[in-house]
C-alpha cells in the first residue's frame, strides 16, 4: 500500500462558501501497486483513494480539485 501527503498550494474556495486552507495536509492511502505521486490522480486507483479521502474532509472529488496544481503531493512518511 501506498501512502502521500497531498498539502494544499494555495487557500481553495469550496462552491458551498467553505474553504480548504492553504497548508492543510490530507493522507491518501493507494491499495494498488504502480501508483505514485506524479501519477496519483491519473490512476483508477489512485483517483479512487483520493476521492474516499477528499470525501472524508468535504472536499468534492471532481477534477476541479483533484489536480497536481492545487496540491503538492510527497510520500507518506511516519516520524518515530
């Protein structure tokens, strides 16, 4: 399983008024191998995860917000 931290580039407006801040990080966990940061949102797989994950913090899981410009994305690592 894969794991990446997706970090907001810049504040983005919501279409319901709310806003993701910029800096907020979200964990998106890839149960498919082959997926990876450049390729995370081309992927089945990888749109998949992302969309369960944005759906878990109220972002829409359209194209408008599943893009490499609104996010900078960096493998997922645990820090003991």
């Amino acid at each position: 399983m894969s794991q990446f931290v997706l970090t907001a580039r810049n504040t983005i407006p919501l279409g319901n008024g709310g806003l993701v801040e910029q800096g907020r990080q979200i964990i998106v966990s890839v149960n498919a191998s082959g997926t990876t940061k450049d390729n995370i949102f081309q992927t089945v797989a990888g749109k998949n995860a992302v969309a369960l994950a944005f759906g878990q913090q109220g972002i829409p899981a359209t194209s408008n917000f599943m893009s490499t410009a609104k996010w900078e994305i960096k493998p997922f690592m645990i820090k003991f």
